[in-house]
C-alpha cells in the first residue's frame, strides 16, 4: 500500500463537523516524476528542486494545501528574483564587484553615509535625475559608481557601467558603419548610466558631439551618473567647444545630486601605513 500523508485544508471545514483530509503522494512516488516534467515544461526550476523537501516539511508541520502551494510559489519568486539580479549585474558591465557596504566613510570624511544610503534607493532613477562624482584618484569615485550602480541594479532596474573614453569609440565606429541611430537607442532605454573617468581625456568635437547625443536622449528621462577628477570650471578643456561644453554640463548639472570626494587619496594613504605601519 501506497504510504500517503494527510495534509488538512481550513476551506473542506463544515459546519457538521470536518470532512477527510484529502491525500498527498510522498515524495519518491511515481507522481514525483510527472511533477518534475511539468516543472521543467512550465520553466519552474526552483520549484522544480525544492518540491520534494517541501513536502515532506508539509507533511511533518500538517500543512494546509494551501500553505504548502503558497511555500512553493515564494520559493519560485525568490529565486525568480535572485536570477533578475544575477542577470542585471552580468548586463551592467562592472569591471570588478564594489559594494556600497564596503566604502570607509572615516577614511573619507568628505562623502556623507545618509546621502549614499539615499542613492541605494531606485527612487532618483527613475525621476531620471543625475549623479556626479568629483574628486581626485584614489577617493572612492569608482568605488561609489560601481556600488550605487550594484544596488540600483539589485531593485531590478537596468545599469550599465562603461568609461567615458569607451563610450566615445563605441559611438563612434556605430557612426562610421552606420548603426549610431541603433546604440544610441540602446543606451536611452538604460534606466541607470554610469560613466567612470569622465573628464580624463581631451575630446575632440566629433566625440564630444556624440556624447552630447547619449546625454540629449537620456535628460530627465533616465538617470546618467558621472564621476569626474576634473571640476565644471575644468570641462571645456575636455570637450574643447565652450558651447559644447556648457550644454553638456547643463544636462549633467540639472537636479543633480553632487558628491565630492576630495584630493587626498586613501589608496595612497592605505599604501602608506601597509610600508610605514604605525608602532604599538
């Protein structure tokens, strides 16, 4: 005889008093092959793996039907969920994993913990507002764009992580086999944009024109964050056109929300106290 685990839904309750509890195959049974195939048809892989102990959590907790389903389904969304992120931060491009978690704040006094923790939140990407980032090297700029961009990214919005000088070539060789129209496109449905090194190489107008076309696409739309070494007063020595210049600074500046990291580098600082460590 088949072994079967009674598992008692609130709804079969009557007033004349319970009906039988309805039965659940255990797991290992014949039905346990049937649910896999249907898992796999239906692409539940999470649900697919997990059945099996679930039910056995059921049977020992004498669940309800419909708390046993209820167990499975969040464990698809969870899953579900963790895949989104995964996939988001594979499409984002990140040159190496920089969490928000890790940044030293005391090591830098300049940059504010509740202004970042506010960037954590999806909120000023989707009003399409811009973020910049100034400071000299080695005072976390790329650390903050690449964990405020790894968390955004963990909300389930797109983000996508590129150096300004790459983007600038990208543009250009779609210009020059005629595909600029499709990668520009591409880059204004992207809800979150994040440019490291803006500001470290001299454009010539061509480039600067390209780029003011990502930044035309995307104003107030969708939120493009910045991190520069140079101050605005520096920008035109980058695009060299003063026009130019001023209508990129425009569409960066407007709302935006303003970090400034400072000049003295704690990479530095680091490499210092590893070579001269401080006596007990």
């Amino acid at each position: 005889m088949r072994p079967t685990i009674t598992v008692t839904d609130q709804d079969d309750e009557q007033d004349t008093g319970k009906v039988p509890g309805r039965r659940m195959s255990l797991p290992g049974d014949p039905e346990d092959m049937l649910i896999d195939e249907a898992c796999r048809e239906l692409r539940l892989p999470a649900f697919r793996e997990r059945f099996i102990d679930l039910a056995g959590t059921a049977r020992r907790e004498q669940a309800t039907y419909k708390q046993f389903l209820l167990d499975l389904l969040q464990v698809e969304l969870a899953d579900r969920d963790l895949r989104r992120q995964q996939r988001l931060l594979r499409l984002a491009r990140f040159p190496r994993p920089k969490r928000l978690e890790d940044f030293d704040f005391e090591k830098n006094p300049n940059v504010t913990p509740e202004v970042v923790a506010d960037l954590k939140s999806p909120t000023w990407v989707r009003e399409g507002r811009p973020l910049v980032l100034i400071g000299d090297s080695g005072t976390g700029k790329s650390h903050l764009l690449i964990g405020i961009g790894t968390a955004i990214a963990e909300t389930g919005l797109s983000v996508r992580y590129t150096t300004t000088s790459a983007l600038v070539n990208e543009l250009a060789e779609a210009d020059a086999s005629r595909r600029l129209s499709s990668v520009i496109a591409r880059y204004s449905k992207i809800d979150l944009l994040c440019l490291d090194e803006f500001g470290y190489l001299n454009l010539d107008r061509k480039g600067a024109k390209l780029l003011f076309q990502i930044f035309t696409e995307r104003e107030e739309r969708k939120a493009t964050a910045v991190a520069t070494n140079s101050p605005f007063t520096e920008w035109d020595k980058t695009f060299g056109d003063a026009r130019l210049c001023a209508a990129i600074a425009d569409r960066i500046t407007f709302r935006c929300t303003l970090i400034q990291t400072g000049t003295e580098s704690y990479r530095y600082q680091a490499t210092q106290e590893s070579l001269f460590p401080t006596p007990n």
